[in-house]
C-alpha cells in the first residue's frame, strides 16, 4: 500500500532484491533531479542515498539498479 512506502516522500518506490533495498538507474536520475540534497555521488557506481536513513548504493556489475545498504551513523559529506 501506499501509506507502506517509506520512500514515498521522494516520489521512489520502495523495492527489494535478494532481501535488500534497490533503487532503479532512473529511480536514482529522478532523484538526482528533484531531490539532488538527497544525492551524495562518489564515483560512477557508488552513491550515498540520504532517504528515510542513509544508504550506501552500489551498482553491481551488468545491472540496472543500485543495491542500498543502510548505514544508520553515516552523515553527509563524512570521510569514508
């Protein structure tokens, strides 16, 4: 249900693969447009997603989407 989505704020539905949180490439450009505050790039395949809590999001290798891994002590801008 909507009322479910926790990343409804952002206008991102909240997806799951293998147990973890994912982010479609066009899920992550739609949020790279209307929320960049959200967006921490690090490199091409490596962002931090700033949603509900903080996300590290790696693409693997030949997808098309970005596995999320909550990082609840991660702040913007932090030294990795």
């Amino acid at each position: 249900m909507w009322y479910d989505n926790p990343w409804a704020p952002w206008g991102l539905t909240w997806s799951t693969r293998d147990g973890s949180p994912v982010v479609t490439e066009t899920g992550l450009w739609y949020l790279t447009a209307k929320h960049p505050e959200a967006v921490e790039r690090v490199n091409d395949g490596e962002f931090w997603l700033y949603l509900d809590r903080p996300y590290h999001a790696v693409r693997p290798s030949d997808r098309a989407y970005f596995v999320l891994r909550p990082d609840p002590y991660r702040r913007r801008g932090a030294a990795r």
